[in-house]
C-alpha cells in the first residue's frame, strides 16, 4: 500500500481565510441528546445521531479555483473534468522565497533541478513553509508570497495544475493578481491553501488526488487533497 499524506487544512469554525471571504460557520446543528428524543429506535436501544451547520463560500480552506471564478463563462467546478483532480506531481521546494516574496522563473527552474523530475504534464506543488509558520494565526492571510506572471507561463507551459499553501497564488500585498490573470489567459487552475507539503520534499514524482464536490454552478470548491507515495 502507498503511503498516503494528507494535504488538507481541517475545515473549522471562524478558521482564517482570504482577506475578500467571510470566515466560516460550522457549529453543531442537532445533538445526540435531542435526536435520542425523537423515537427513532426503541426504547431499549435508542438511535441518536448529530448532524453540523457548514456555512461558507466555495473558497475556503483547501480549495479548487473552477474556470469561473476569474473567466466569464468558464466552466463551473461541476461542469471540469475529474481527470484534471487527479495524476502524476512533483512538489517544488520554494521555501528560501520569504512572506510577501515573488516566485520567478529562476526559482522554479532550480526547484526542477534540485528534485529531479522533468515537469512535464505534472501537477505542481509548491511548498514555502507558509502553513506551518503561521497557522492558525491571523497573519497566514496577509503573508503569502505570489506566483509572478512569468512563472505562471512557465507553470502553464509544463503542468497541467499547480498548488500552493495559504489563501492564494498571489501576493497578498498586490492587487495584480498576475497568477490568477495568466491562469484565466492559459485556461489552467490551481489548488490552494495546501499543507504539509514538506513531507513531499525529496520524495520526486507521486500520484495527487483532490477531488472538488459537485456544486452545482459552484466557482469552486472544498477539497480533500492527498498525496500517495510508493
């Protein structure tokens, strides 16, 4: 059996996300106490349950961009193939690129070069350190670095999906958003808000799978993001 590393941020109550998004809701909604009342069962052996109030946008935590959210009549996350969640990837170490920095061509050419692998149809992830130097504080909002546009091409030209840790692909001090404008341009998307990508590190190719929900016209969705090695 392969190993298997689990890339995803736990989804919580008032957990941080995109400075544009409202936190999350996820509170308990019915109780074991109150469905044990509702006669289900018998009385010798009452069935309860409990049930939990999710309330989010699209967007938060480990996430999927669907081609709608930047592109006018893009695809909506249930109308994109399943074979883009899923296939062979490598996971670039970027972790020398300090909070609010560009990655650059340069940077990702050398991070080819230090793992090994040819990038070529892969999945690319990036790892920065971004996560477990600020989560869950407040300051993972503001403090990620940013895929230039440049970098986006290149990304675009060998991949088929890239990931990065925390709220964007983007600067978090820019309103260019160069990444997300090259993405809408090259028809390409990206994961975000990833973790535990050092564990990735030095390990070279691997299959990924971060499968979205099927929300109906959704501009994205939650995704349980995975990493099988061996």
């Amino acid at each position: 059996m392969p190993q298997i590393v689990d890339l995803t941020v736990t989804l919580s109550n008032n957990m941080p996300g995109h400075r544009f998004f409202p936190r999350p809701v996820i509170l308990p909604h019915f109780t074991h106490d109150e469905m044990e009342t509702w006669g289900n069962g018998t009385p010798e052996d009452p069935l309860g349950g409990c049930t939990t109030y999710l309330g989010m946008v699209d967007h938060m935590g480990t996430h999927i961009d669907a081609f709608i959210h930047t592109k006018r009549g893009g695809k909506t996350i249930d109308e994109m193939p399943l074979e883009m969640f899923m296939g062979k990837a490598v996971c670039l170490d970027l972790q020398h690129v300090p909070d609010l920095g560009d990655i650059d061509v340069a940077d990702l050419e050398e991070a080819e070069k230090k793992v090994g692998v040819k990038i070529d149809g892969h999945i690319v992830l990036i790892c920065t350190g971004l996560h477990r130097r600020h989560y869950p504080n407040d300051s993972v909002m503001h403090s990620n670095c940013g895929i230039t546009a440049e970098a986006t091409h290149w990304l675009a030209d060998r991949s088929r999906v890239h990931g990065v840790e925390g709220p964007s692909t983007d600067r978090a001090n820019s309103k260019l958003f160069p990444n997300h404008r090259v993405c809408r341009d090259r028809g390409i998307t990206h994961y975000e808000w990833l973790c535990n990508l050092e564990e990735l590190l030095g390990k070279g190719e691997f299959h990924f799978q971060g499968l979205p929900l099927k929300i109906d016209k959704g501009s994205g969705s939650p995704v349980r993001a995975i990493a099988m090695l061996g």
